[in-house]
C-alpha cells in the first residue's frame, strides 16, 4: 500500500504539513485527505511506498512456542 505525505493551506490560510494518509493511489488518498480538510489547497506531497518493509504479526501461541523452543 501506499503512503502519501501532504502540506495544504486550510480554508482558514493555516498551513499544516505531513498529513500522512494511507491509499491505493493518489486520488483515493486526496479524497481521504478532502474528507479531514474540505476545502483545503495541496500545495505539495509525495509519495511512499510502504511494500517493501518487512511486517509480520506474531500470535502470542507462537512467540511462546518459540520461546519454548530456545529453552
């Protein structure tokens, strides 16, 4: 999945930076951003693509029969 780091000026001129919002693609994650700041002005992201880190979640029967098996 992607990540998509944003700066906008609110509708009120205050400039808010590093927004960062989960999407598939740019247009899913601006709407997500629209839905927090309406009416807001992006004046700069970027983009960062989160699949290449390692995530792995752990049951606790499995960290305790590892545990169990170093012992």
């Amino acid at each position: 999945m992607l990540k998509f780091v944003f700066s906008v000026i609110t509708r009120d001129g205050q400039k808010v930076e590093s927004i960062q919002i989960h999407g598939k693609d740019l247009p899913d994650a601006e709407r997500k951003l629209r839905q927090m700041y309406r009416h807001c002005e992006v004046i700069n992201y970027k983009t960062i693509d989160t699949g290449n880190k390692l995530s792995q979640s752990v049951d606790i029967e499995d960290l305790l029969s590892l545990i169990a098996k170093q012992v």
